[in-house]
C-alpha cells in the first residue's frame, strides 16, 4: 500500500516508522510489515490491524499532500476515517488520535461476529425490505441508491434472500464485524470513556461529520460523547457529502488506497461534474509513488495552488521546452483501393464503432455518466478509471435492463471494457 510512498518521501516515511514504532506495543506487531512489505502473517483484514494502519496511512499522505501546499477548505472522514481527519485539523494529536484507533479497533474487534451487506438501493427502499429482522441496521449510507446494512449473520442471509426474491442488487462486503449497529453498543461505550481521556483542542480547518453530515466550523468543539455515537451510528457519508459540496467551487481529492469515495461522489447528482482525484487509486506499489504525483497534478489542474518548489524539493529541476501550438492531428495516409467484390458475395458488415446508435456507443455513453469521464473508449478497463465494485455491479444491471439480456459477471470481470460488454449483450 504505502512502499512506494515509503521509499520516496522522507515525510511519510518519519510518520509512518513514528507511528509504527507507537503501536507496537499496543498491536504486538510492526504495522510497516502491512503498510510497507507484503504482509507476511495475513494480519491487514483482522479490524483491530486494519483501523490504525489505515489511519495512519492516511494521516502520512494526507501530511504529505498539505507540505506540498495543498489546503482544504474541508475535510470528510467515512468510518474510521473521521480519526486522521481530526488529527489533520488540528484536533487531535497524531499519538492521541492512533492510540484511540487502535482501541477502537480492538474494541471492535472482540465484538460477536456479524457482517455488511451492501445494497444497490436507496434507505426507504431498504428499510421497508428489512421490516420484522429487528436485529439488523443500517450502517452506511453512501450514495442515493447505496445503502449498508450490519448484524449478526442469520438474519443478514434472511434479509438477502428477500432482496433476491424483489431483484435488488446486493454484494456481501468483506467484514467480519458488524460496523455501525447496535452489535457495537458495548464496544462504543468503552471507547467513550477512552476518548474522554484524550485531549481535544481546536481545530483549524473545518470537518464535516459523517454522523450527522454537519459542518464542524474551525474552533467548533464536537458534542460530548461523540467518538462513541460515531462508532454506533450509521455513517451518513452522502449528507456529508452533499455539504462538501454546497461548498463555492469545491474539488474532492481521496486520502487513502483505491476510489470507493470518489466513485459515490460521481453516483450523486451534485458532484457528477465537480472535479474528484483519487491520490492512490490502483493497489499498486510503484517505486516512484507516480500515482500519487498524478492525482497532485490533477489538482493543480482544476485550480488547486501547488507549492511545486516544495513538491521538488532537493532534486533539480529540468526544465522542458514545449510546442508554442497545439498539435492538430491530419491524416494525410492515401487508402489502397479495396479489391472488387463478386457479385454473387454479400459485403460484410462494417464493424461496430462506438458512434451514436450503436450498443457500444450506448454502453460508452452509459460508462462516461457513470464514471464521470468523458475519455471512456471502447477498450478502456472499467476499474483503470475510478471504478469500483459496486458500481461495477450497478452498471451491469443497467445494462441488464436496457438490453433485456443476463450478463455473465465473473466472464466480464476477466476483461471489463465496453467492447467485450457489448458481445455480451449481442452475442
């Protein structure tokens, strides 16, 4: 997740053999093993690993974004999120704030077992399917028609096959824990009175909480006791949202591995067309930390000020002259005449371009709404370009409904461009 970042940036490479270094006696184990190298005990799906080495992660990019000159006007946290956000505003200290996650993540952790379900629909819809399962809650809402609900894996399966029986789109998500429900009750009220113990000061730069999807000006304290309504509560990451982006001339930017907030910023109608960059948006572990570098350059390019004297650092700068034009592309390429065809022989059909009328056009159109690019080719990978699962998953029923047809998942997982989805539709 981070080696690259590790390798190349002294900042995140200080924050995160600091933080590694506090944890370990709490963790009983060196979460650079996770973050840095291959993860050689399995330990990143445990949650009382995930939390802190997630937030940790975050703080150190996020650090490292800010040293560059990049200010927000605000930040959101989804989950565990929250934690690195305070800590970057200024309202929690680093030690504090990783100390806390790591109970939190504990606490969680010795929970029952339970699970998340994620659901293609929005809250009323969902509600009204869950009526009489009195053990389960939702946990998360993302997007307008992405829903999460949590509880113990009995009546989850029960709420699945009902979901099923009325053809709404659901995927199991990988926890073991059922994360914002009333199965952290307990564990909320013991993390309580660990965040009671830990120093709050000011923040300088405002949050929006994602309990109750409010803006937290700087200087605003939280209400008391909210770290353990946080844990307990349903993440409202869509009202969070959605106040963002009420904000003038916003731009989102993802501190974290892969584009799961991005791609729910693109399913809401307010934040379609506002400009998103996730900084780390493949698993990958590029020497050079180029994605990272990518996503910052994205940002200047909507109009985010970059210090790129800070960005350089020691390392001398080249300059490189470019063109005073822009280059115009002519084909000036004289074409063989084609060969006579019989009489007696049908011409075969030209081949399928991804023009108006065409289902590769409609299935490119589809993607680019979707996605929020306008750069979706017939051979562009759906998951090289913000996409996501679930998305993938809302696609595909799209697609499923316009064209009548069922579609294999598991054989356009394998290759997932608009041009193999469209001789899956018309075989």
């Amino acid at each position: 997740m981070a080696r690259g970042l590790y390798q190349h940036y002294p900042s995140v490479r200080a924050d995160l053999d600091h933080g590694a270094e506090l944890l370990a006696p709490v963790l009983g184990l060196d979460l650079r093993d996770v973050l840095v190298d291959d993860d050689p005990h399995g330990v990143v799906h445990r949650t009382d690993v995930t939390q802190p080495a997630l937030a940790l992660y975050e703080v150190a990019l996020g650090r490292l974004l800010m040293s560059w000159g990049v200010r927000p006007a605000a930040m959101i946290g989804h989950s565990v999120g929250e934690f690195p956000a305070a800590a970057l505003a200024g309202e929690l200290s680093d030690d504090d704030m990783l100390r806390l996650v790591a109970a939190r993540g504990r606490l969680m952790q010795d929970t029952p077992e339970g699970h998340l379900l994620a659901v293609l629909a929005g809250p009323s819809t969902v509600a009204t399917h869950l009526a009489g399962l009195d053990e389960l809650d939702i946990a998360a809402h993302n997007a307008p028609e992405v829903t999460v609900v949590a509880g113990p894996p009995a009546q989850l399966a029960t709420f699945r096959e009902r979901l099923g029986v009325a053809e709404v789109p659901c995927r199991a998500l990988p926890a073991q824990r059922a994360f914002h429900s009333r199965m952290m009750a307990d564990a909320a009220r013991l993390l309580g009175v660990e965040a009671d113990r830990v120093t709050h000061r000011p923040r300088t730069i405002p949050v929006v909480s994602s309990v109750d999807g409010a803006l937290l000006d700087a200087g605003r304290p939280r209400a008391a006791g909210y770290w353990a309504a946080q844990m307990r509560s349903p993440v409202r990451y869509h009202d969070a949202l959605l106040t963002a982006l009420d904000r003038p001339d916003p731009v989102l930017v993802e501190v974290g591995p892969g584009t799961t907030l991005t791609s729910m910023a693109r399913q809401t109608p307010q934040g379609r067309h506002v400009p998103g960059f996730a900084v780390q948006p493949r698993p990958t572990q590029r020497a050079d930390a180029a994605d990272v570098l990518a996503g910052l350059g994205g940002l200047w390019t909507a109009g985010v000020p970059v210090d790129w004297a800070a960005v350089r650092g020691d390392t001398r700068a080249r300059r490189v002259a470019l063109p005073t034009y822009p280059f115009a592309r002519t084909r000036h390429w004289l074409d063989a005449t084609p060969a006579p065809v019989p009489d007696d022989v049908e011409p075969a059909p030209p081949p399928a371009t991804a023009g108006e009328g065409t289902v590769l056009g409609e299935i490119v159109q589809l993607w680019g709404r979707l996605l929020g690019s306008p750069d979706i080719g017939p051979d562009t990978n759906f998951f090289t370009v913000g996409g996501e699962s679930l998305l993938f998953i809302r696609m595909v029923n799209q697609v499923q409904r316009r064209f009548a047809v069922r579609i294999p998942m598991e054989q356009l997982s394998a290759e997932p461009t608009p041009r193999i989805l469209a001789e899956l539709v018309t075989p």
